[in-house]
C-alpha cells in the first residue's frame, strides 16, 4: 500500500466522510418521491409527472421534521446508553495515575479539553471515545489494554481516541446510526402493518409492500454509508494519533497486541460496537459477504500504514 502523507490522508477521509454523510438525507428524500411515483403507477387513473413531484415535495418538509424529532431523542439519550452498554464505570485518578498522565500531557501538549477516563471491567485489549459535547467527551479503556500495553503503545491508542474526539468522530456515526435506525424502524412498522392488514385489502397491502421495499432499500443503503464513514474514520483516527505522538510503530504493536483478543463481553449491540478501536466480536477466519458490511478496515491494513511512516 503506497503511503500518501499522513495530511493528505486526513483531507481524503474528511471529504469521503463528509460526502458519505450528506448521503442519508438525499437518500431519504429520493425515496419519498419514488414512493409517491410508485403509488402513482399503481393508481386507476395516474396524473401527469410534474403533479406527482409537487406533492412529493409537499409531504417531505412533514418527513424531514419528523426525522429531526427523532434526531433529537437520540441524540441526547445516545451518551448514557453508550455507558449503559459496556458496562464502563469511571476511572478515578488515585486508581490509576498512570493513564491520567499519559492523557493529561497529550491534551496539553495540544491544547485540547481533558476528556473523562472510564474503565471496562473486561482483560480483553479495547478502547473507544464517546461524547457528543465538550461536557460529555469520555475515553473508555478496558482493563486489559491498561495492563498488556506499555507507557508508548497506550499513549498512542489514548491519541487514537483524542482524535475521534478532536475531529467529532463520534458526531458523525451517532448521525449515521440514526438513519439507519430510522429505515429500520419504517420497515419493521410495514412488515407488522402487511401481517395485520388482513387479505381482504388489496390496495393496502400493496402500499405497505412499496414501503417496506423502500424502507429496505435505503436501509441497505444507510448501513454500507454507515460502515463506509466508520471504516475511514479508523484510518483517520490512526493518522491522528500518529501526529500526536510521532510514535506510529508503537501504534502499530499496539493494534497487533489488540487483534489477538479485542472480544469485550458485554457489548452486545453493533451501533455501540464499531465505536471501538478495533469491533469488539469473535474474530472470523477468511473471507465472507459480512466483510462488505465490516465497520473497522482489516487491523492488518491499519498496521501495514503505519508502519510505512
């Protein structure tokens, strides 16, 4: 793999990210319209093209104000069902002044806000950042990778979450997941509208058929952006904390001690899973469809990188 620059690949991945992102809602909005032409073409007596796209574009506004509702619940209920999730309690600094040091001298060597530490009750090696304000910026490092890494390799994993947090990281996959759980949702309400609808209704079932077909779609959609923005994130993230530190080599024996066991038990939920450095599940032996679906890049890609710095 030809090493670009670690400022170069931080512009790519930003415009990549960045254009992924502004994706989800023209998604959405390409499939009201096709839903009201869909309907249209299943009507006795269809109207004229241009008729049909005003009234798309009529409902939409209802659409995208109801996507924000939506937005804003989960928006401010993701930070304590991220806690909740992995189990992470607070790290106090009498527990382990170690970890506060290495953190405390990077945010000032930098002058970044000093997130808060948590700890996950876990020997497994893993770690992630979460927050979605400067209040609420926290780096959650198991138990394991506090005790396996060395001062070097802990500190650059430590720049690798600063990073997620400088660059709003987690913003961005907290906006990702949303959408996804918006098509979800749409398409599990259709499939249990089509079970109840009854036989007898022909006309309804066929509208709850073109929804959940829709809902389907941009749910696929979503999810490839989705895990698209988490993949080169990762590389961003590694980038970052590389020109934190001027340590990529301890970065890349650190990725390679986590590869071995990155398995955290309690996470249970993939939209807090790929949060992690590395996705904290059973790791699968050679090549399958889920690949296209991976939230992190292969960790041997991530190593190969840096250590070509």
């Amino acid at each position: 793999m030809k090493y670009i620059g670690l400022q170069a690949q931080i512009r790519r991945n930003n415009t990549k990210s960045m254009l992924l992102l502004l994706m989800f809602p023209t998604v959405l909005i390409v499939l009201v319209v096709a839903f009201f032409h869909i309907l249209n073409f299943m009507s006795e007596e269809p109207i004229s093209f241009g008729v049909v796209n005003d009234e798309a574009l009529l409902y939409t506004p209802f659409v995208l104000v109801a996507v924000a509702i939506w937005f804003t619940i989960a928006w401010f209920g993701h930070t304590a069902m991220i806690q909740r999730a992995t189990s992470a309690k607070p790290l106090e600094r009498k527990e382990n002044l170690r970890v506060y040091n290495l953190l405390e001298n990077l945010c000032i060597s930098r002058g970044l806000d000093i997130p808060k530490l948590y700890i996950i009750p876990d020997e497994s090696l893993n770690a992630f950042a979460s927050g979605l304000t400067k209040k609420t910026y926290a780096i959650s490092l198991s138990e394991g990778i506090i005790n396996m890494l060395n001062d070097d390799e802990l500190e650059t994993v430590i720049a690798h979450e600063l990073t997620h947090i400088r660059n709003r990281d987690v913003r961005l996959l907290v906006v990702s997941i949303i959408f996804v759980g918006i098509f979800a949702f749409v398409a599990e309400i259709g499939l249990r509208s089509l079970y109840f609808s009854g036989r007898g209704k022909k006309n309804n079932s066929g509208i709850i058929v073109v929804v959940i077909a829709l809902a389907g779609i941009g749910w696929l959609l979503s999810m490839l952006f989705r895990f698209s923005i988490s993949r080169k994130r990762e590389y961003l993230a590694d980038a970052g904390a590389v020109e934190l530190t001027k340590k990529p080599l301890a970065l890349a024996s650190a990725l390679e001690k986590i590869s071995r066991d990155p398995l955290i038990e309690a996470v249970k939920r993939e939209d807090v899973a790929q949060m992690f450095i590395e996705h904290p599940s059973e790791k699968k032996k050679g090549f399958s469809l889920s690949s296209i679906f991976a939230t992190h890049p292969p960790i041997e890609k991530r190593i190969e990188v840096l250590r070509q710095f």
